[in-house]
C-alpha cells in the first residue's frame, strides 16, 4: 500500500481532504510520481475531482520517458474534453473556474513546447522520427482538444477564456507547421506526407476556430525548403 512520507498511514486511511494536500504538497516538490499515485487514489474515490482527472496524467508526463509520453500525452488528449466539462459543472464561482483552465492551458502549452524542443535531432533515424512524429502529433491533440473544448464550454460567453482557447489552438498550428518543416530537413518525402496526412486536420479545424474570435489569423507556413 502507498504509504505517505512516513506517515505510516495508508492512502485507504486518509481522507479525500488528506490526499488532495499530499498530493499538491509532492507536486509541489516535483516528487511527480507520488504525486500522480495520490491523485489516481483520489480520483478512485472522487471521479468528479477534476484536479485529480487532470493531474494523475499530468504528473505523469513530467517523470516518463519517451515512449510513455507518448502514451501518457495521448490519454491526456482523450480525457482532456472531460477535465473541462468537470470544470465547467463544479461548484465554483467564475472566477475559480477562469484561473483553473488557464493554469491547465499554460501547464499543457509550456509542456508540449518543452518537451519538443528538448528532442535531440542530431540522429534522427526512421524509428526515432516515428516515435517523435507520433509524439507531436500526440500534443498537437491534446492541445486542440484543450482548446475546442474551452470553446465549446467558455469560449462563447467569455473573451478570457477565448484568449486562452486560441492560445492553446495557434500552439497545435505552431508545433505543426514545426515538425512539417522539419520532414524536409530529413530529405525524406514520405516523411512529409506521412505527418501531413495526420496533422492537416487539426490545423484546418483549429484555424477555424480562432478565426471566429480573430478572422485575420493565418496559420503558420511550413518551410518547404530542404535544409
């Protein structure tokens, strides 16, 4: 049984109260494996606790490898829709609701863009182009589905909350138009329809949706010139 720093009490001994403060406070030290195993304990108990839905992934993402990220990024884009809903239906007042959406959209934009840029290019090979395309692709959904659903459930009736949908949605173009650029750096054609078959959708359904808040966005240019 997990047990809480010494405490020498079993999760299934604490309170809901309890784990939610042990598992902000090993958040907070970025112990983010023990973080996220409170918060799965949490949420067993709690489904509706969207700190709990959001951050068990979250903390996650933050210790895994490579291939976990993958998978832990793209079951963040399957619960995220989820995680909003939870917000938008809890019993807090708009203001809580504001500031709770806009640290998830924050925490998921700086971590997609970290986690690409830290990719190390210099050896790309097939298998580890796949790995990062499916990667890419991974947060371009994650971030789109963050960004649609603020718009689905805020977005209409709130130009803060817009702000921060089309912040998340011009992240999904951005990461996008990077990786396609960077299919003509590996002078491998294939590459190139491959990540642009899959990611098309998303640029075409995100740039839709900022253009209703701003109808002179453009989405990024891809640089078709091989480097």
């Amino acid at each position: 049984m997990d047990q809480g720093f010494g405490s020498g009490f079993s999760s299934m001994e604490l309170t809901g109260k309890d784990l939610l403060a042990k598992a902000r406070r090993a958040r907070d030290n970025e112990e983010y494996e023990r973080a996220a195993d409170y918060y799965d304990d949490l949420l067993e108990r709690e489904p509706d606790n969207w700190e709990a839905a959001y951050y068990s992934m979250f903390c996650r993402l933050k210790y895994s490898n490579l291939r976990k990220k993958i998978d832990t990024a793209l079951a963040i884009d399957e619960a995220m829709a989820n995680v909003i809903a939870l917000i938008a239906n809890a019993d807090l007042i708009q203001q809580e609701k504001y500031y709770a959406i806009k640290n998830i959209s924050e925490e998921i934009k700086d971590l997609a863009i970290k986690t690409y840029e830290s990719t190390d290019m210099s050896d790309f090979n097939s298998n580890s182009f796949r790995q990062f395309k499916k990667l890419t692709l991974s947060w371009c959904q994650a971030l789109y589905t963050v960004g649609y659903s603020i718009y689905e459930d805020f977005a209409e009736n709130d130009w803060k909350t817009a702000n921060l949908c089309t912040m998340c949605l011009e992240t999904c173009n951005d990461l996008a138009s990077r990786l396609l650029t960077l299919t003509f750096s590996l002078v491998r054609l294939g590459y190139h329809k491959q990540a642009k078959e899959v990611l098309d959708p998303y640029i075409l359904e995100a740039t839709a949706t900022i253009q209703v808040f701003d109808t002179h966005y453009v989405a990024p240019k891809v640089n078709f010139r091989f480097l």
